[in-house]
C-alpha cells in the first residue's frame, strides 16, 4: 500500500521543444539599406559619365582649373600657388610640372591641361608676359608639326605669323604653286584641309577667342555673275571655321568670322599678287583684353 502511495507522488517530467522560426529572418532591413546604397552610387556614376559626355572640351579646362588647388600637392616641386601662399609656389596658371609622361616621376592620373587659362572671365587672365609666351609657344609648335608632315613642308612660307595688341594672327597665304581653294570657290584643297588641322591641334590647349578673316585679289568676276569677291572672302571664312572644328576646336571659342573681299590687300600695290588671297586665324589676347569688335588688320 505504502509503494503505491509513493509512486502516485512523483512528478511528471515534461519536454519542450522551441522550434525557431528561420523565416522571419529575411525580413530585416539591413539588405534594403544596402540595396539602396548600391543603387544610389550607381546612378550617381552613370549621370556622372553622361555629364563628361555631354560637356565639351572648353567647359573642362574650367571645371579642372576650379579644383586645381586640391590637386596641386602632387605637382613635382611645389610650383603652385603664390609665393605668400601656403603652397610656397608661383602662380596657379604658371606651366604645370605635373608628370604627363613615363619618364616622368609622380602620379600620371592628373589631367590638368598645360597653358590653360581656364574661363574668359577673368578668374584666371593671364600676364601679357604669359600670354606672349604661350602665343610663342603656338608658333613653334604649328612649325614643327608642318615639318613633320611631308605633305606640308614645303608650305612653311605659306603660314605667316603677326602679333599685336589683337593677339596672334596666324595667316595662310596662296602663293603660284598653292592656293588653299578651288578656283572660284569655297572648297577647300586636301592639303589646306591637312594644314589647318594641324593648326587647329596645336591651338586646342588655349582658352582664347578666335576670328577668321577671308581676303581675296581684287580680280573681278564676270558680269552677270551672282558670286563676287565679299561672298567668296565670308564663304571662305566659314569654310575655314568648319575645318578648325574639325581639328577640335569648339564653337563657342569662335567669337567673329568675316569676309573682307579685296579691302585689306597684302600687296597693296599689286592687286593680282597671289599673297592676296588668303585667311586669318587670330588668337584674340585675353590678357590685353582684346575682343573681335576692335580687332586690327594687317
């Protein structure tokens, strides 16, 4: 009796088992805030590469001159920046000594253009010393292209050079054995074509306004004629502009084009001089403030 009594006193022994609900875990928000960040970043990457497609080159040079003071500890030996100045250098829109080459020393990635003044506002207007030597620097290298080229060479007479208040003014005259256009026309000739495309290349680096300026003879045309020497001077022109945008020159560097037909001979006393017809590119001088309007003319 007394072993029945115990045995009805112990207590039952009572398992639980927890199975743990996995499914619940997916539906944090930790990913999302994630997803969205990689989403964000990569929106952020695609406008940015449509922004550098759509901005030329002109609008570059302007964007890279405002970030060149972050950018200027990695230049070689400390050249930027005034010489009070916490950079210890001598100007902001001096000649880089960044490394562009691989003989050269330094981080490679930096793109600053060289001889670039940046915009034509002012902010960065260079010295007339700077200026001239940038315009000297121009000169040399349209001879040094032209001599490279076997086509060109022997046209290194027919490219002239004047400077001025105005700026630079770069002349390509006809001579007997070349004329930059078909008779009569505005058609360029396949070397012309080739000339100012090495003009245009060599002038890419500069910020400066451009006016073009077409000269013919005074030879006159027949009567009955609808062409006459003032279309054919402007059509040129025009067609000298199309071909420096071409060799990457922008439109908005074009601040005049003109024809002038015959009033402005190069041999004033021999009308049938083939050195009357030809074409002026001007550099117009941001340092002397030059502007097209008040432009001299040989």
């Amino acid at each position: 009796m007394a072993s029945k009594s115990s045995g009805s006193n112990q207590r039952p022994i009572i398992i639980k088992k927890i199975i743990a609900d996995d499914h619940s875990a997916h539906h944090g928000g930790a990913w999302k805030v994630a997803y969205a960040d990689f989403v964000t970043a990569m929106m952020a990457f695609f406008l940015l590469m449509w922004l550098l497609g759509s901005t030329d080159e002109k609008d570059k040079k302007a964007i890279a001159d405002y970030f060149t003071p972050t950018l200027v500890e990695i230049r070689q030996d400390g050249s930027a920046g005034s010489n009070s100045g916490p950079f210890g250098g001598d100007s902001m829109i001096s000649k880089d000594n960044f490394a562009h080459s691989a003989s050269q020393v330094g981080e490679r990635a930096i793109t600053v253009p060289k001889d670039a003044w940046g915009s034509k506002d002012g902010a960065n207007k260079p010295t007339p010393e700077e200026e001239d030597e940038a315009f000297k620097q121009i000169e040399k290298k349209i001879r040094e292209r032209l001599k490279r080229r076997e086509q060109l060479r022997n046209l290194a007479e027919n490219i002239r050079f004047f400077r001025s208040d105005e700026g630079l003014r770069i002349e390509v005259v006809d001579a007997a054995d070349f004329a930059m256009f078909e008779l009569s026309s505005d058609k360029l000739v396949p070397r012309a074509q080739l000339l100012l495309r090495e003009v245009a290349e060599s002038i890419v680096p500069l910020t400066n306004g451009i006016a073009v300026r077409g000269h013919t003879d005074s030879l006159p045309y027949a009567s009955g004629k609808t062409m006459n020497n003032w279309l054919l001077s402007a059509a040129r022109a025009e067609a000298t502009r199309q071909a420096l945008i071409s060799g990457g020159l922008t439109e908005a560097q074009f601040d005049k084009i003109e024809g002038v037909a015959d009033r402005q001979p190069y041999s004033p006393d021999d009308a049938a001089d083939p050195r009357n017809r030809r074409m002026s590119i001007t550099l117009l001088s941001e340092a002397r403030g030059s502007t097209a309007s008040n432009a001299k003319t040989h």
